[in-house]
C-alpha cells in the first residue's frame, strides 16, 4: 500500500505565499533543494491542483545547461514521475506522463495508494481535500525563518490531525524539515 504525502515549503507562520501570491522567500538554496530531491525521488505519482500545476509544469522541458546539481536532479525527478492534474478550467494538459481529471475524486487516490507507489498531493485546495477525505499519510514540511502575516495556508481550516515526529533537520539557511506521520 503507498502513502499519500503533502509537502510544502513554508512561513513560519504557516503559508505557502504570502498576501500578494508571492513566495520567493521559500526558494530553497541548493542545501534544502538536495533534501525535497530526495523525498521527492520515490513518489510514483503526482496530485496536482491547477494552480500548482502551472507553477510546476515550468519543469516540463526547462533548459538546465549550467544549472547547480540540484536544479538538474529536481527537472530528471519531473520529467520521470506521474502527474494526474484535477482542474474544471484547463481546456488541455501539454505536458508529458500527465492525465487530467475534472474532479478530485477520494476513491481515484485510494486506487493508486492500493497500487503500492506512494503518492505527493500539491496544492493547498487540493491537499485541503485530501485531508478531509482521511488520505494524507505524512506531512513533509519545509519552514522558512520568515512570517509572511498571510497568504495562503498550507493546512486547512477545520483539521484534526493527530501527528507522530518521524524527522527533524536543520539546514545551514535556517529552514527546518519537519516531517510526521498522519496516525
């Protein structure tokens, strides 16, 4: 059986973007890029809400000629995973190894945990529902020293999860990898 993994690099006050959508201060230097690399490298599948498919289909094909290691490791990573996109909006998906799906359906994740290959949830709605459906195995949480004041939150509002420490790593920027099991 896979798990079904939320990751997100966020504020210390619990955003993934600030108020203006913005989250450039959570770009990860090549230190932290090396650490989501390696939890990122075993995911057989991609959820991906709208929203956060555009923001990574830039991987799809991007130049990385003279790129750090990390940079080169994260696009090969993209490139050979899954992605299946929930969106009413997108007319098309133009990216490879990707299916579009209208609708978050709870039993489409289930099928693919029963599969055995673990499964990474990406966009705060998304994963929102997600959690609420009871599919969220682990939390992988990446924490910026910066409090934003607002944007938006990596978890959802109205969320009982109750949580066992499975990892905690410093890295020489000041973020912290938190990573805890769902019980």
């Amino acid at each position: 059986m896979g798990r079904l993994i939320y990751s997100g690099l966020i504020s210390l006050d619990g955003y993934l973007n600030d108020a203006d959508g913005t989250f450039d201060w959570a770009m990860p230097d090549e230190e932290v890029h090396a650490a989501v690399n390696d939890l990122a490298r075993p995911i057989a599948t991609w959820l991906l809400g709208r929203r956060m498919f555009e923001v990574m289909s830039y991987w799809e094909g991007v130049d990385v000629t003279g790129e750090p290691p990390a940079i080169v490791d994260f696009a090969r990573i993209w490139a050979a995973t899954d992605k299946v996109v929930f969106s009413r909006t997108l007319p098309e998906i133009g990216t490879a190894r990707t299916t579009l799906q209208r609708e978050f359906d709870p039993e489409v994740a289930r099928a693919l945990k029963a599969d055995g290959g673990d499964l990474s949830v990406g966009g705060a709605g998304l994963a929102a529902r997600a959690i609420h459906a009871g599919l969220v195995d682990e939390l992988q949480i990446f924490t910026s020293p910066v409090v934003v004041g607002g944007g938006t939150r990596f978890l959802p509002d109205g969320a009982r999860l109750d949580l066992t420490l499975l990892e905690e790593r410093r890295f020489g920027n000041g973020v912290v990898l938190t990573r805890y099991g769902v019980s």
